[in-house]
C-alpha cells in the first residue's frame, strides 16, 4: 500500500517562501530581542520621569512594533522545508486526515505515478 498526505502542497510553500527569503539568523533574532529590551527600558524610563502621555504612548507603539517584529522573526525562523515528520514518520496530526490513510488497489493506484509527475491529477470511477 501506497501512504497519502496532503502535506506535500504545504511543503512546497514553506520551501519556496524559505527559497524567496530565507530565515533569519540567531543573531537577527538576538538584535530584535536588543530592541525590544531597548524599547522596553525606554518606556519604562518615560513612566519614571512622568513624561507626558503622548510620549509614552508613542515609546510603547515602538515596543509593540519591536515585539510583533520579534515574534515575527521568531515564527520564521522555526520553519523548516520537508514534509512535517515526528520519530522518521509523516506527523499526520497536521494532515487533513488526522491519521494514516492509504491508497487502494484501484484506480487512484494507478494514477499515483501520473501524480508524482504532474501537480493536479483526476480519475473517475466507482468508488467503495
């Protein structure tokens, strides 16, 4: 038997936006948490010295950017090309199935290889 996922059109995706713009690096995501820190420390100063409230809601609009631009960064860096796999198997969990499914001797059997070769493949037929 044949296993079957509808994995593989998610993985195409994350592997061409990695190809377009690959991940950051630890030290992109290590300046990003700087900022935040940065940003953070400046709001925290502002509230000290009992700045106006105008300039304190503009020191924390920048700590939120830097916080959004952090946890973007962070989301991008775990992602990873390839199918999802856990312990060498397809983690089916995020499949559309939820579990293992597998073709039959039919004639999905026999267009699995038209598949593999080409993206969108059709068949019609009895269905049990």
């Amino acid at each position: 038997m044949f296993q079957v996922t509808t994995l593989i059109g998610d993985a195409e995706k994350v592997e061409k936006e990695l190809i377009k713009s690959p991940p950051p690096s630890e030290a992109d995501i290590e300046a990003a948490k700087a900022l935040v820190k940065e940003k953070g420390e400046a709001v925290a100063q502002l509230k000290s010295a009992k700045a106006g409230k105008a300039e304190i809601t503009a020191s924390v609009a920048e700590l939120n950017k830097a916080n959004e631009n952090l946890s973007r960064l962070e989301e991008r860096s775990k992602l990873k090309p390839g199918i999802p796999q856990k312990d060498g198997k397809i983690h089916c969990s995020q499949d559309i199935f939820a579990h293992q499914a597998f073709l039959t001797v039919s004639g999905q059997l026999q267009v699995e290889t038209y598949a593999c070769a080409v993206c969108s493949v059709y068949t019609f037929g009895p269905a049990f």
